[in-house]
C-alpha cells in the first residue's frame, strides 16, 4: 500500500537501518523499485526531482506509484525530492504525495528556515511528512574533496534548524554528491555523529550513487535513516536497454528492450536494499 514515509523512517531509526529511496523516471523503474522491495520484504521509498516532473508531470508518477503499491504488500511511499519552491511543494500535496522534501539548502540559514517552516505548516494538517536540507550536498560539477569552506551541515545549526522548522528528516551534507565521483568520496564521520548527538529526528543521506557500501553502512550505523539513490538507477536501465539494442540493433518493440532495463534496475535495488539492512523489515 501507498504509505508516508512518517512510521517508515521512525521504524528504520529505532531498528537501526535504513529505508532506500530511489529516485524514478518512468514506468519500468517504478514497477522495477516495487518488485525489489516486494521480493526482499523492505519498505521502500520511490521520489522524483523536480526535472523528473517537468518531464511528465506529478499526477503521472503518483498513478504509477499508485499502481505499484496498490499491488504490493510491503510499504511504499512517494517522496518528492528537492523541491525547490512553496508552490511545488503544495502541488506535491495536493496531488497526494505521501512524503515532500523541500530544499531550501542554497538559501541563506534563515531564508531556508523560513520556507521550511512555511511547507511544514502547510503539511501538518494533512499529516505528510517533510525533509529538508541543511548544509549543500554537492552536484556533478563539484568536487568536495580537499576544498576549502566546504559547505557541510554544521552539527549546532543542524539542532537550531529542526527545531525552528519542525521538520519530521533532516538531509545532510557530510562530503557526499549527486551523481558519481572522480575519486572515493571521503565522508566526515564524526560531523554526522556530532549532529546525530543534538538532533533526534531520521537524518537523511543524499548522492549514494558511488559511495563505498562500506561507508553507506557506517552512515547508518551513525544515525542516517533514508538513504538516496538515483545515477546509478539511471545508469542500470539504460545499460540494459544498450546492450539489448547493440545485440539486435532492428528491435523496434519498447517492451523487449524496457524489459532488459528494468531486470537491471530490480537487481540493482535488491543490492541497495540489502546495504541498507531494510530486507525483511516490512
Ligand atoms: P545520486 O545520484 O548520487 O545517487 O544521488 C541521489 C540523490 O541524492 C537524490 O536526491
Ligand atoms: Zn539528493
Ligand atoms: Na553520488
């Protein structure tokens, strides 16, 4: 069933693991995210980014994501990631989202408490949960590693913001990017565990993609509670779907080679679940 991500991230910080959230871009990969979850008994987050909407629209993936759960019997929940203003945030709710995060990570401290108080006000009478930022998770172009005024969520900061806000997980910048990266991402350890000491609510893990499961583990071991992959989901279905298309380039059937990048996408969340230690906790 279509659930919030309000129990799911509760049980997963009292049992001392993590949710996957996985970012989505059409049908297969909500059907294949689904089925991972479903085969290994876990709770799953599915999200999408604000690109992601603009290219078929809220309502789309929230029916797809209906669907999905409507036929599962493990919780599913459908996040909005980064949203990036008020107003997509309340079209997230209103179209019935069970989960919104609002990233106001690039305004200043007190212009990102604003908007978030604003979205968890807005949210609470509807009960769907919020995540926010703090601190900038870096993007593609970025290199973190052995940069100076390295933007990182400040452990002080981390506890005046979640309780200005009230919002229900907090993402966290602790070295880690969006997409791959050049070399091994090094994580600050000890920043996540000195804001997991003033911070009681799930702490949210952003740019998995390319992070040693070694280090995913450790994050979940310091507090992290959802842990977010997309790149690498992305990469996985269109893998597939290349091989199938150089072994038969004539194929002109969606179906035959869509269904080579969803087997790769339910492998691939199966792992990712399993990293996360959510098997077998739904
Ligand atoms: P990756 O693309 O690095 O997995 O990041 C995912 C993410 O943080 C989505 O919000
Ligand atoms: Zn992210
Ligand atoms: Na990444």
């Amino acid at each position: 069933p279509l659930v919030t991500t309000k129990e799911m991230l509760l049980r997963a910080q009292a049992g001392h693991y993590a949710v996957g959230a996985f970012n989505v871009e059409n049908m297969e990969m909500v059907m294949a995210v689904v089925q991972a979850a479903e085969e290994s008994r876990a709770p799953v987050i599915m999200q999408t980014t604000p690109s992601t909407v603009k290219y078929a629209g809220l309502d789309y993936y929230l029916a797809m994501a209906k669907a999905a759960a409507e036929r599962a019997t493990v919780p599913v929940a459908m996040h909005l990631d980064h949203g990036d203003s008020f107003e997509l945030a309340m079209q997230a709710l209103r179209t019935g989202y069970t989960s919104i995060m609002i990233d106001g990570s690039h305004d200043s401290f007190e212009d990102n408490i604003a908007l978030t108080r604003r979205v968890t006000d807005a949210c609470a009478p509807s009960g769907v949960p919020v995540e926010a930022e703090l601190g900038k998770v870096g993007g593609k172009e970025d290199d973190l590693e052995g940069g100076d005024g390295n933007p990182f969520t400040d452990p002080q900061q981390a506890k005046e913001f979640v309780e200005r806000t009230g919002v229900d997980s907090l993402a966290v910048a602790i070295g880690t990017a969006h997409g791959l990266y050049k070399g091994v991402p090094k994580l600050d350890f000890d920043r996540l565990s000195a804001i997991r000491e003033l911070v009681s609510i799930p702490l949210v893990l952003h740019g998995a993609s390319g992070v040693p499961d070694e280090a995913v583990r450790e994050s979940i071991r310091r507090g992290i509670c959802k842990v977010n992959f997309a790149t690498e989901l992305r990469i996985a279905f269109s893998d597939g779907v290349k091989k199938y298309l150089a072994e038969d380039p004539d194929a002109f059937d969606p179906k035959k080679y869509c269904k080579v990048g969803r087997a790769n996408v339910v492998a691939l969340v199966k792992e990712k679940i399993a990293l996360c230690g959510s098997n077998g906790q739904a």
